[in-house]
C-alpha cells in the first residue's frame, strides 16, 4: 500500500479527489498529499489491531469466559480480528486507488459497487465471527 501511495503521488496532479458522496461523486479536494495519509492511517490501524490481538482476554464476548470455552472463544475472536485487519486494509487500498485513478482522469466517479463491497468486507467477517462464537460449545 505505501508503495501504491508513494507512485501514485509520484504521478498525481497537485489538486485530487480527497472526499466522495454516497453516489460517488467528488465532493472535496485537497493536496495531493492526502493520498499519503490513507497508508498512515492504514498503519496504525494494522499495528493497533495487531497489538490488540495479542489481548483476547479483554475483548467483550457473547458468551461467558470458562475454562472449557476460553480458547475456542479467544480463537474465534482472534480470527475475526485478523479479517478485519486484512478488510480494513483492502478498503484502504480501494480507495487510494480510486482516489488516484479520479485524480488522473482515467475514471469520474467511483462505481455503484464500492460501497456495498467495502460494507461486505467489514460486517461479512463480523457475522461469521458472532455466528460462530455463538453456535460454539458453552
């Protein structure tokens, strides 16, 4: 992804899309530097989430904790972190390169599926997860 960035800044207009509304319009401008912020912010969700993943004791589950279910519930929950973590990755992604793809000219508005998919790719993982946890032994 800073790869991505770092060309994409590289080869972007001073001026580039930094915001979009629900239809996918355009709806602010900034410097193109704020293509670089979608990295960072990247980052230290990654290594926050990293960080907290290593912590399964203190997330909020919706069974009790015992000593029979903690390392089913703990897998569970560790696993849906990771998902999200590569989830919230991607969305970044996506939208760095539609923010460089409106910046260029190549494309005007971003597609119809954008929003569905980013919505997909962070509530999908979080059913399966809550399903699982609660259809697990007690």
């Amino acid at each position: 992804m800073w790869a991505l960035a770092i060309y994409f800044y590289l080869n972007l207009p001073i001026i580039i899309p930094i915001h979009f509304n629900l239809k996918g319009e355009v709806d602010n401008y900034g410097n193109k530097y704020s293509i670089l912020f979608m990295p960072l912010i990247a980052t230290v969700i990654f290594f926050g989430i990293t960080f907290l993943n290593k912590y399964p004791h203190v997330f909020n589950y919706m069974k009790k904790i015992t000593s029979e279910n903690a390392i089913q519930q703990y897998s569970i929950a560790t696993k849906m972190l990771r998902l999200l973590k590569l989830s919230i990755l991607l969305i970044f992604t996506i939208i760095t390169v539609s923010m460089y793809l409106i910046g260029t000219g190549t494309i005007r508005t971003l597609s119809i599926w954008i929003l569905p998919v980013i919505l997909g790719l962070i509530f999908i993982p979080l059913a399966i997860s809550i399903s699982k946890s609660i259809k697990s032994q007690s």
